[in-house]
C-alpha cells in the first residue's frame, strides 16, 4: 500500500444529475435521493476555500455528471484561482457542445472521459442512452482542438457486456492523441453495480487474459495503463498495472441526509484503496499485502476464492 500521509485529494459530488442511466452506475440511489436539493454556488465554494485552507491541491469535480451544474464554469474558475489542480470526470454529453467545451476546457488540467465501447452499439447499451458514443466522440475532438489540452485520461468500466471488445475500446482510445492514461475498471459493486452484479461481474482471469496485450498496446505509444479494484496476485507479471500502487489519499464531499432531518455535506477519508474490498483466509500469509487492496466483498461471495494466488515473502521476511 501507498505510504500513507494527510489527504491533499479532495473528490467533490457537485450535482445529483445525469443524462445516461449507465447499467452499472454507482450513483443512481444518491442522485434519486438528492437530485431535488442542489447545491448553491455559496456553497460549493465555501467547501472549496475551505479544504483549500486546510492544505488541499487537487481537486476532482464528480456527480452524477458534473457538467450539469448551471455554474460549473464559475466553480471551475474559483477552483483555479484558489491553486487547485483541476480534475473534471464527465460522460462528454455537455462537452460535445464546442462553445460550453471552450468555456469550460481551458479551466479543467484533467479531463476523464468515459468510454464503454469501441462502437455505438457497445458503449450506448452501457451507458443506456442512444447516442451517447457520438457525443462522447465530439468531446475528444473539442479537447484535442484546445490551445491548451487538459491532461485526458480514458475510463473503462468492464462488464460482462463489452468484455471482449475491451482492446478495441483500447485502441479506439489511443487513437486520439491526447489520450494519456487507460483505466480498465472492474465494476465496483455499488449502485445498479450491485443490484446486477451476478449479471455484469467478469472473473478476474478473463480480464486479465486481456492485460498483457493491451499493455503492449500502450506501451508502444507512451500511455499509462491501468487497472482498477483487482488484487495484485490476479495481474501476474502485470502486477505494476494495479490502480493500487498509485492510490492517494483522499477526502470526498457528498450530499447527505443529517441526523436533523436537513440535506448537508457528508465527508469521508480513505487513506488506502479498500472500498468495499476484503481480505481472505488465503491472503493471509502474501508478500503483497501491504499493498494490495484485497478483493470485492461482493465479488469473494459470488466466486470465492478461486484464482487467487498469495505471493510468497522472501525467506526471513514478514509479509
């Protein structure tokens, strides 16, 4: 695991809304919950300058889709001006639009897309909404044409739906060059990701029988890839591939109903990469341990502990 250290991340939910209905969305009862009580410009902004009195850098501007907020060209700016380093994940629906995209591009350093499919047909029956793979396409083109392009990072969240088109979708993603950074994520048991989690999960050997070609992939054209919420043991030879090695610390700020019956900002600090991720019997004696994450809570009770393969510590080392 990461050294830890005070969280200088801050991941801010601004907005309860969303144009795709992803099958796998993490946030569908929140943004039910809370879509009917947006958040001031006030206060947002009073989050921000305060987590950025208290040391924080770097910010990511999450939701539901962050784009929606009627203000988010303001929000972006006083992140700006207080020093953040801007983070804005979106499903490029809005900024498919070329004069929001230049009114917003220019305030965001990290722009993540997300893209479920290397075709429409493959991508809109993830995210739900017809159409929604063209406009992504459109996002790419108005970032790439930006004097100065945001840093764009590409995620993937894998299913049993798009599975074997995942190199494709690779390739599709390094074919726009200001991609920098692939994130294959295996599908985090939250949300609709939960509910139908017999039906979308992927066993960890599947994806990873995919890894090593789409590592040569990226390698040849200088890109980062990655791999979200599986145990290290499951990459192999990849194991420098896991998300968990590059975990940072982090604090996110969510709406949330208070003890007083009012809507409020709920805070949570994760200082390792553990959400809703256990360890098993047989992780006990891995040298990785101390790295690893573990694996899905959800994911052990549906298929245990097969594939899992502990690597064993050095001679007169302690795992």
């Amino acid at each position: 695991m990461p050294e830890l250290s005070e969280p200088r991340r801050l991941e801010f939910h601004i907005v309860y809304r969303c144009v795709n209905r992803c099958v796998f969305c993490s946030e569908r009862e929140h943004m039910r919950a809370f879509a009917g009580h947006p958040a001031a410009f006030q206060e947002l902004s009073g989050v921000l300058r305060d987590k950025r009195a208290q040391g924080f850098r770097h910010v990511t501007f999450t939701g539901g889709e962050p784009t929606l907020y009627p203000r988010v060209w303001d929000v972006l700016a006083l992140a700006k001006d207080l020093g953040y380093l801007t983070f804005l994940i979106s499903n490029g629906a809005a900024l498919s639009l070329p004069a929001f995209a230049d009114r917003v591009l220019p305030l965001i350093d990290e722009l993540c897309l997300s893209l479920h499919g290397p075709d429409a047909a493959t991508h809109d029956a993830a995210t739900g909404r017809p159409g929604s793979f063209a406009r992504l396409q459109a996002a790419f083109d108005n970032a790439e044409r930006q004097k100065r392009a945001p840093f764009v990072f590409v995620n993937s969240v894998v299913t049993r739906l798009n599975l074997a088109r995942l190199p494709d979708t690779l390739r599709l993603a390094l074919s726009r060059g200001k991609v920098r950074h692939f994130l294959a994520s295996n599908l985090a048991p939250e949300g609709e990701g939960l509910r139908r989690y017999p039906e979308l999960s992927v066993r960890h050997e599947e994806l990873s029988r995919l890894l090593p070609g789409m590592a040569k992939q990226t390698a040849a054209r200088g890109v980062d890839l990655r791999v979200f919420g599986m145990p290290l043991c499951v990459l192999g030879g990849g194991r420098a591939l896991s998300n968990d090695l590059y975990y940072s610390p982090r604090v996110t700020v969510a709406r949330a109903r208070l003890e007083d019956g009012r809507v409020g900002w709920f805070e949570e600090t994760a200082l390792t990469p553990t959400r809703e991720r256990v360890f098993l019997p047989v992780c006990g004696g891995c040298a990785d341990r101390g790295a690893c994450g573990g694996v899905f809570r959800r994911y052990a009770e549906e298929f245990g502990a097969a594939g899992l393969s502990p690597r064993a510590a050095p001679p007169g080392v302690n795992a």
